[in-house]
C-alpha cells in the first residue's frame, strides 16, 4: 500500500519548545503530563530522568518542577511558589495569551465565554484566570440553553486546538443576540496549518490514519475532520495498527497530532508500506 | 386586489422621537432633512414651520437647529457650537451609540470598520468620531481587497439600518484572519423587527410594494429582502404607484421604511384596494 503523509503534521512550537526545556532541565519533574503522548513522556523519563507529578501535594521542597505546555490553574501555580521550589515555565506561549485575556478582560468586567472543553487541562487553566463570571461551553447546542444577564458584555476565547468553524458558530449566536462580543481568535496557527492539510489530504486518500493521544484534543479535532471525507483510524503507536482496516486500500494517508513525536510517525509509516 | 400589510413595519422609535422634538420647537430648522422622507418633511414645513438648512453656511446667530435623526459629523457640531445658536439633538440614541464607541476604540487605538454606506449621513457622522484608523466598508467584497497590518486590534460597528447576516460576513472575515475582534452589534431590533415581518409576508404574497425615501436605507434593505422572495416595487407615496403591476395579482403585501408616516401608507392602501 502507498503511504502519504499530511503536507503539514505533528509537532507544533509549543511542545517543541517544552520539550527542549525538558531536555535541559535534566532530573527535574513536570506538573501533570508535559505533553499529551506517552510515548515521548517515557523517552523523557528514560533519556532526561524527568519525573511526573499527577498532584501538587507529591512535590517536595528543592524541586525543580516543569509546568506542562497546556498551563495549569492559577491557584496550584500559587501553591507551587509557596512550596520553595525552582519553577520552569513550559506553559505554551499561545496558552498564556488566552490565560492573560480572560484576567484582563474579567477585570473589565466581561462575561467570559471560553470555548473548550471544560476536563481539559489548558482550559482549567484559562479559566482559572477568570472569576464566577466565566462559562465554558464546548459546542453551540450548550450555549443556547444558556440564559445570561440583559445587557452583559462578552468576551470569548478559544481552547487552542479547537475547529475555527464551530467557534464561528459560537461568537455568531452571541453576536446575533449581544450588543458587545469581543472575540479573541486564540486558536493556534499550528492547528489551522495541520488542519487544513488533514482536511486536503484526507479527500484523496482511501483510508486515514491519524497518530497522537486518545487524551489530545487537536488530535481528536484531526480525526473528526478526517472521519468526515474517508474512512479514518485514530492510533497512538504502531502497536494499534490493524491489518484489515487496509484491505482493498491503494493509499494510506497520514497525519499526526501536535504531540506526536517524528519516530512514532516514522515507525508507524514503515508498518503500514508492509501491507 | 387583497391587501395585506407586514406584522412590523414603518415608524421606528428613533425617528418618532425625532419628530415629537420638532413639533414641540416651531419655527426651528433642521440640519439636514429631519428624516428620509420628503411628505412628512412638508408637513413639518407646513404644521409647524420647522425649515431646513443644506449647510452650516446657511444657519444664522439666534437660530434654533434641529440635528437630524442621522446624526451630523463632529466638526458640524463643533462649527454649530461655534456659531450661538441652540442645538437641539434628535440625532436617534441608537446612532449615538456607534458614534461613541467609535471614539472609544479609536482612543484604545483599535482600527475601526464601520460596515455602511460612506454616503450616507448616519456613517459620514460616525466615523467622524475616529482619526485615519477608520475603514468603511460596503460589502465582503470591499473588505477583501484592504491589506491591513499586521497585529492591529479591530472594532467594528455596522449602520443601524443594515442586514445583520451581512454584517456576520464582514465580522467573520476579521475574526478569521486576526486575533482581536471587538464585535459591536449597532444593528437597530427596529430594522431587525420591520426586516423579519417583511421577509414573512413576501414569503406569502402575489406582490409586494415597500413605501419609503429613496435615499433611506433602511428601505432599500426591506426592498432587497422583498425582492429575494416576490416581484417587489418601492414607492414613495401613492402616485408612483402603477395599475399594471398589479395585474392578475390576488394578494398585494405592503411594508414601509422607519421613516414612513403612517398617512402616507394608509392613502396607499386605500388605492391598493380600488386596484
């Protein structure tokens, strides 16, 4: 079978950017998952001795403690400071613009509307920076049973790695039926570009198969897209690889999450030219 | 010939106001035409002596000036002021809005899209609130040919009396290609509601007639919104009217601009039905 990789795929900047960080802060350990692929979090561990804390109670005064690409919560960043260890900041610079947006804006007395999903770490971080007048809402059908105040001011974010279309839809409903929306496109330019070349792509193939984290969520994006025009496999390593799902298929077209590091995708492309 | 006439239609709050301050200031003078309607202009003139002056030039010390439901653009006012004369403001609150947030954001150096008509008085006064950081657009299309720097902030406000889908276009375009949209939705729940009940009846009638000024644009809209639907004429008063149009027609729907008094759609009616 032929095999095509996405014009645009994988590692974006900003977990490019952690994990050089984490690679220079030998023996230091991350709050929460550094990046959503576990295979690239034990090489880490393997090559670079960096550890994992899943909770802030487990980090010990001395530490050096990595925060992971997606940001975490204001308060546990507080409570990191007290606890007198070396902070390293790995949050996503296209992470910290909406966290920083939705403090000015609550300041300014916005209704924050933040479109994410709300058990996702970067949005519990982004929201974090807000007070009680901060609503996630993860699809337009959620707002519409929403009845907010007269006369509210908005201010609307999005989950980096969210489809531009469906945060169309969103800010399109409030500014129909709101005089003051301001919209912040927070969503990454790296998603867009890996978007839009899953989307190309995966109309001229027979089948897709997307690489990256079941937790991810611009790989989730990258399957829904995909799933829309052919038949499309979302697999985290070559181990989930299924032989059948490519009988009868000519080309095979591949794309990968913004977590996917190059030698799960290299590993994956060499499995699939055998069938 | 049935007659059936729009569930919203005519006389909005802004002009009604407009013309309650007139009556109660005989022999006053408006600047610029009060409203987009000649006839009901005459009736001022002939009720009330309320004249009208085409240009500051004109307007004398001691006069009593009427600024028009439009608004009038900031250095009018200023040279009025300058002249001692006494101003009284029946610019429509929904016009003083857009005014005031173009003067707002164009002091937090947002660059400001004003979706309107350049000629019209409405947007000549508005953007009169900003500096050379105001861009006024018609259309889509006229938006995709400006190249805008890159990273400005943007603030847009559309003429009260324009569609509100065609203002999703013009917002979406931005909000696609930049990181900062402020959304100010200007669109008059007036136009929205006469715009609706239009859109309804068209759906229903053999024929459709839209009365109002043909410079105002709100009656342009209802005319173009008629148009899509059924074969539609827009009319001033009773003697545009012409038999032929009607012929083999069962049911006529009528709809009328913000700006039509309410005599003149009812002498229209009574020739409708002779039809």
């Amino acid at each position: 079978m032929e095999v095509k990789l996405a014009s645009s795929y994988g590692f974006c900047f900003g977990v490019k950017r952690a994990i050089e960080i984490a690679e220079t802060h030998k023996n230091a350990a991350t709050m929460g998952p550094l990046i959503h692929n576990k295979s690239e979090i034990n090489r880490l561990k393997d090559d670079f001795n960096i550890g994992l804390y899943e909770s802030i109670d487990e980090v010990k005064e001395g530490d050096t403690v990595i925060i992971r690409t997606h940001g975490i919560p204001r308060n546990d960043r507080k409570e990191l400071k007290s606890k007198n260890v070396e902070i390293i900041n790995a949050t996503c610079p296209f992470v910290t613009t909406p966290q920083q947006i939705v403090k000015k804006m609550t300041a300014e007395n916005y209704h924050i509307i933040i479109f994410g999903d709300i058990d996702h770490p970067e949005v519990k971080g982004v929201m974090s920076y807000g007070d009680d007048n901060v609503t996630v809402v993860a699809n337009i059908e959620e707002l519409e049973k929403i009845v907010f105040k007269h006369n509210e001011k908005f201010a609307t974010v999005a989950q980096t790695t969210k489809k531009k279309e469906e945060y169309l839809q969103i800010v399109n409903y409030l500014i129909l039926r709101h005089k003051i929306v301001c919209v912040f496109n927070t969503i990454c330019d790296a998603t867009f570009e890996n978007q839009d070349a899953a989307r190309a792509l995966s109309k001229e193939v027979d089948v897709m198969i997307v690489i990256g984290g079941k937790t991810s969520s611009n790989t989730k994006q990258l399957y829904s897209i995909c799933e829309e025009n052919v038949e499309s496999y979302l697999v985290e390593d070559e181990n989930d690889l299924k032989k059948e799902w490519f009988e009868g298929k000519k080309l095979c077209g591949v794309t990968a999450g913004a977590s996917t590091p190059d030698w799960i995708i290299k590993n994956i492309i060499e499995q699939l030219k055998k069938y």
